[in-house]
C-alpha cells in the first residue's frame, strides 16, 4: 500500500472525497512531487513551525486568499492549546487555563499557509453557553476545515455526539482529533476506538494527539494541507528546497542536547549516551529527505562513521593543549561531533555520498573551535544544563551554516582526496 493509500484512510470521508478530487486532477509529475511530502513531512513540532514559516513567503507570492481553518469542539478538550502550538507570534497566543470557558470569543491568527481560529466551547449552557456557541459556529460556518476535538478522558458522551452531527451537517472537509491521549496510554487503542465507535467511523480516522507536545500535529496539519491544492502545492515546494534548513533544526537540537549529556558525571570516554541523542537526529533527517530508515540502522550509521572514536581522539588531542576546563572541552567536543554526524547523513541521504573520517574529523575540529569561543563566554565555573544548552543553540542558529551548508560543502570539498567514495546508502 502506497503512503498516499494510508494517509487517506486516516481521512474522513468528506475529506477523502477532496483529497480524491484533487488527486485525480494532477498530473504523474505533480503526483511524483506530492509522494514526498506525504512521507516526508516533519514529526517534531519545532521542525513543523519552521516548515510553515518557510512555506509561508512562497504560498503568499504564489497564491491568493488563504484557507480558514477552525478549531472545534466541547469546553476544556484543549483547542487553545492546540491553537497556541500552531500560532508563528507568541502576541497571537490564547489563553488557557484547566477552566470550563476559558475562551470566550472567537481568535484568530495568520500561521502562513493558513488561517487558524480558536472557537469557545460549543456545547456550553445558559445565556453566556449560547453566545460561546455562536461565536463557535459562525466561526465553523465561514471556515474552510474544521479541526473537530474531543477529549480522551472524557470520551464522547451524548452532548459531544450531537455537536458532531451539528458540525459534520455543516459538510465541511475536517479531521477529528482526540487531545489528552498521553494520560491514556496504556489503553490507548481501547480508547480511540470506543470514541469511534461512538462517533460512528473507523477508529482509524481518529488522530489522538497530545496538543501540549504537539504530539502527531504533523498528520493534523497533513489532513488539512491535503484538502487545499495551493497548501499542497506550497509544502511540495517549500519542503525540498528548505530541507537542510529543516535538517540543521534537527541538529542544532540535537547538537545542544549533547553538550548537556556531556556535562554528567561519565568519563569522556564513554560516548555511548550521545548515541541515543544522534540516533534520533538521523532518524528525523532521513525523513526531511524522503529516506526510509529504522532506529537501529540509524545507530549502526553512526558506529559506521566511527563517531564516537573521533570524539574520543580529539577530546585527548585538545586536553593536551591545557587551559581548557574538562566540562567546557567536553561540551564542545560531544556538540561538534553531533553537528558532524548530522552533516554527514543530510549528505548520505541526499546524493549517497559518504563522508571519509578525514572529512568528519576536520568539521568536527572546525566546529569545537567555533564551540570553544562561544562557551568561554560562560566563565570558568560549570553552567547549568538550562543555560548551556540555550547558548549553544542561540550560537548555532545564528551560524551561516544555519541558512545554507555552503561553509560545510567547501570544508568536505578540501578535506576529501579527489575521488570522492560513494557509498548507496542501503
């Protein structure tokens, strides 16, 4: 079954019956630049903010009026908190709070590629009940997709099952979403499907989603891009075109995350917690770039390229120097190696090119360098995980390299010996 094939069945009807249409209407080339988004659209919450930001200048110079996009559903199920994870401005943040009716009118805000609206509750009672209720259907009636919510604690009741037949006689293309599914777990399955089969759907076409983690909003976002051609359109484009901005997000993550492993009380030799940190960076770069890979395979990557033995080398080579505290040295060196393997998977799963330790070993002295003078800043005294991993970050997202890879490309292009081994990634 081809990605297309199971992301549609995620769908309701109505939706599948737009995807349907747009999808038969597309040629084989416009289709072949669809596939990729569908596989390989971002999980990270962080890396979806950053994907809609970049889409957003070229959707705006491309197409028109934007699609408005509403979030639906019962009091206190989490809809501002699902609005606030998709808002670009911290100025366009709802209010949330454990109350009942926190919302009280409708808010909007421009994410980019669409509009987003936050709706009061619209099952609420009594005279204040029915103007929120108002508020939440004109609000459903003008927009474009409806994001229907529910709670998985609270299940759907008779109340939440006549608001959904009110929403869905409206006969708009939606996804229905079940928030809070983190304090469920265990019974997660259970749980969706005794929702579904109150609401009467497949239990696939429900998306449980933890709208405080942004936990599985990349298929939220994905069922609304797919209803719009110009969202489609605009991702399609955006996505290969911004992929090493998208992959060096991963890494800066990443790359921080490390320093702050480093900081523990293990012996630098032992680098085997960074593998976990770097494992799941490669993980989400081959996504960026369409390559399908297990965990497992994203560790024995790592052991391939001999990470960790670098790592090893070059702290001993620079502790020899003197004058260097071990924490900063360590940091420095644990982010820098982390940065180098992230460079050299974009690389693997862009154009099958593996990187020669020579290469590796050079980018990775370059960037504990550039680390060291960033870090010195911090003082002698060992600083707390929070602000080291914070000055790191700010350090390398304001980097050239965080915009485009060309410093990387030139340090390979003098580090490698002419012929350049290729190796298919496999």
């Amino acid at each position: 079954m081809s990605e297309t094939e199971i992301f549609r069945k995620k769908l309701p009807p109505e939706t599948r019956e737009v995807f349907d249409i747009l999808w038969n209407n597309l040629t084989p080339s416009e289709r072949q630049n669809l596939l990729p988004v569908l596989s390989s659209f971002p999980s990270e919450i962080n890396l979806i903010r950053r994907l809609l930001r970049l889409s957003a200048t070229q959707f705006k110079i491309t197409f028109g009026s934007k699609s408005h996009v509403a979030i639906v559903g019962p009091a206190n199920v989490g809809k501002s908190t699902l609005y606030n994870q998709l808002v670009l401005q911290k100025e366009d943040s709802a209010e949330v709070s454990p109350l009942p009716g926190t919302t009280r009118q409708n808010q909007t805000a421009d994410i980019g590629l669409f509009t987003i609206v936050d709706t009061p509750g619209a099952d609420a009672v009594g005279y204040t009940g029915e103007k929120e209720q108002e508020e939440a259907f004109l609000a459903a009636r003008q927009a474009d997709f409806l994001i229907m919510m529910f709670d998985a604690i609270q299940g759907v009741k008779k109340t939440e099952l006549d608001l959904y037949w009110q929403l869905k006689a409206l006969k708009k293309p939606h996804a229905i979403v079940l928030n809070k599914i983190d304090l469920v777990r265990k019974q997660t399955d259970v749980v969706v499907e005794r929702a579904a089969a109150s609401l009467g759907i497949p239990a696939e076409e429900v998306i449980p989603i933890v709208a405080k983690t942004g936990e599985n909003l990349d298929q939220v976002i994905m069922a609304i891009a797919i209803s719009e051609p110009e969202i489609v359109a605009a991702l399609g484009e955006a996505l290969p075109h911004y992929r090493w901005q998208l992959a060096w997000r991963a890494i800066v993550s990443a790359a921080s995350l490390s320093a702050v492993i480093a900081l523990t009380p293990l012996p630098i030799i032992d680098f085997a917690p960074l593998i976990v940190t770097q494992s799941v960076m490669v993980l989400g770069i081959a996504r960026i770039y369409s390559y399908k890979i297990s965990l497992a395979r994203a560790r024995e990557l790592i052991v391939t390229f001999g990470m960790g033995f670098l790592g090893r080398s070059l702290f001993y080579e620079l502790s020899k120097l003197g004058g260097i505290p071990g924490w900063l040295l360590a940091a420095a060196v644990a982010s820098s190696t982390t940065i180098a393997m992230g460079y050299a998977a974009s690389v693997w799963f862009e154009s099958g090119h593996r990187l020669s330790i020579k290469t590796l070993r050079k980018i990775t002295a370059e960037m504990t360098q550039y680390l060291l003078e960033i870090l010195r800043g911090l003082g002698k005294r060992k600083p707390t995980q929070k602000s080291l991993r914070q000055r790191i970050a700010e350090a390398l997202e304001q980097s050239p390299i965080s915009k485009d890879r060309t410093i990387l490309d030139q340090q390979a292009k003098t580090a490698e010996s002419p012929q350049i081994r290729t190796s298919k990634a496999s």
